[in-house]
C-alpha cells in the first residue's frame, strides 16, 4: 500500500484524495497521512514576515525521506523551487483555473476606503496598484474561516486562488475572475504537485499522472523564479499557457506598496520551458526586479 502525505487542510485532503483516487483507478492501493507543517502552526502572522522557504513542505519531505511515505501531493505554489537532495517532482497532473478570485464584490463595485482581505504579498502589491484607495488587510486561515470572515462583514471582498474555491465546490461564490495581466497569478498557481524519492514505488506508480503541457508551464514559471531566487511569499507573479508546441509566459514583479510593477512577456519552444522562465527573470531583474527584492528582503 502506499502512503500519501498531505497537509490537514480542507484543500489539501481534497488534492490527496483526488490523486489516491487516480491511483486507485490504476490499481494502487493509498491511505492518506496528514503532516503538520510548520506553516500550519503559524496562525497569527501573515506569511510574507514569516520569510522561510518550504513553510509548507518541510515536515512532508522528512516524511519521503525517512521513508515514512512514498508520495506528497502539495499545492504546486507551496513548493521551493530546489528540492532536497533524493526527491523529484514526479507529477504534474491537468491543472485547474491558475488565475485569482474576488469573493464578495467586484473590484470596479468597490467603494474607496472597502476593505479588502488576502494573505499574499503578492496579491497585495498588484492590487495597491489597480485600486491604491482601497484599503487592504491579511487575512489568514484555511478557505472556510476566510469566507467565514467575509461573511461577518470584516471585508468586502477578498483574494483567493480560483482553483481552491472550484475544488471545494466554491466557485458559485467568486464575484470575478482576475486575468493574469490584471492579477498576475503565483508560479505553480491552481497545479497539483507529486513530490516522490527518486526511485521506488511512489515514483513508479505516479508518473502516469503527468499532465506534460501543465509540467511545461510550471516549469517555465519556476524557472523565472528561481532566476529571481524568490519564495513563494515574495511579489512575484508568473503565468504560462501552451498552445501546440508554443509556450507563453508572461512574469512580473512588484513593490509591496504597489509603486512600481514590472511586466514582461517571453514566448518560446515548449522543450526549452525552463529556459524560457530564467531567461525572462534575468530579463525582470535588469529592469530593476533585483532593487524591488533587495528592498523586500531587508525590509
């Protein structure tokens, strides 16, 4: 039987199943292990001033590497983009919606002075940059407590990821879709990501689940990342489309407080994917992304 590890979360279980489900289909055997993550016990802090790669995967790659469970299944986003040494990205199954969400109002139906909730530095600075007389908050918590939050009448709207509230059967709630020059989405956003030793039965049985077009992607956008040697928390936007053998990616990086909010595109083969993602980071850091950074890390 193999073990899958996951977070606790609603989602995460949801994205656990799913995948035990698609292995069951192929004849394989799971049972679920829940891991606490050292972004799971962080309740009380937004997690951009938290600044440590892997929040949210750390106790679940011990759990590969000890040899306590043969696959992870992660929210693609969450993952560094260097793994431990002895684990590889065995799967990137179809993804789901990559882009951002409104739930509650329109971002145009919102009054100057609304409150607006999300938990992402990222989604902040872009939306400083749309809406500056809007003022913005964190807000932390699973999807339910968030939405909870919304329905209390803290905020009048908040930022989610689109694929989270559609997995969890929430999507009727969305108010608006963000399109990814408007809002451009985090790397890896709406992916699932199988994370296995490098060799083994968790390796073997989970590479059928692949989804070659959507590894390409979020290949490409974690190599614009790592060109760009940010976290998952840092102001950083990435978002690649495949169209036959063509890749698109567009990439961006702003200042927190939505000053300034650089944007390029690159367009290329889909075998140089990565290649096409470094180049246009380096690209985003000579157009001044490396002073944006610098001024985030030192803050």
């Amino acid at each position: 039987m193999l073990v899958i590890a996951s977070r606790g979360s609603q989602l995460a279980l949801w994205q656990a199943r799913w995948v035990a489900a698609e292995l069951a289909a192929r004849g394989e055997e799971c049972r679920i292990e829940i891991v606490k993550t050292t972004g799971d016990k962080i309740t009380d802090a937004p997690l951009a001033k938290v600044g440590t790669k892997g929040l949210f995967t750390k106790e679940i790659e011990e759990a590969l590497l000890d040899g306590r469970a043969d696959l992870a299944v992660h929210s693609l986003k969450d993952l560094p983009t260097e793994l431990p040494a002895g684990l590889v990205l065995a799967a990137v199954p179809e993804r789901e919606d990559a882009h951002d969400a409104v739930v509650g109002k329109k971002l145009a139906d919102l009054a100057g002075g609304a409150k607006v909730g999300t938990s992402s530095l990222r989604r902040a600075a872009q939306l400083r940059k749309l809406r500056p007389d809007l003022e913005i908050e964190s807000v932390r918590g699973n999807l339910d407590t968030r939405l909870r939050k919304l329905d209390e009448g803290r905020y009048q709207a908040i930022l989610l990821a689109a694929s989270g509230l559609k997995r969890l059967g929430w999507g009727s709630r969305i108010a608006e879709i963000l399109p990814a020059e408007v809002m451009c989405p985090a790397v890896g956003q709406g992916a699932l990501a199988i994370e296995t030793r490098a060799e083994g039965p968790g390796f073997e049985a989970c590479r059928g689940l692949d989804h070659a077009p959507t590894h390409a992607a979020v290949e490409a956008e974690r190599g614009l990342l790592r060109a760009l040697g940010g976290g998952c928390q840092v102001p950083i936007g990435a978002h690649a489309t495949v169209d036959g053998g063509r890749l698109r990616l567009l990439g961006v990086v702003a200042s927190p407080e939505g000053s300034e909010v650089l944007r390029a595109q690159a367009e290329g083969d889909l075998a140089d994917a990565a290649a096409i993602g470094r180049k246009l980071g380096e690209e985003l850091l000579g157009r001044g992304g490396r002073a944006i950074l610098d001024a985030v890390y030192s803050a």
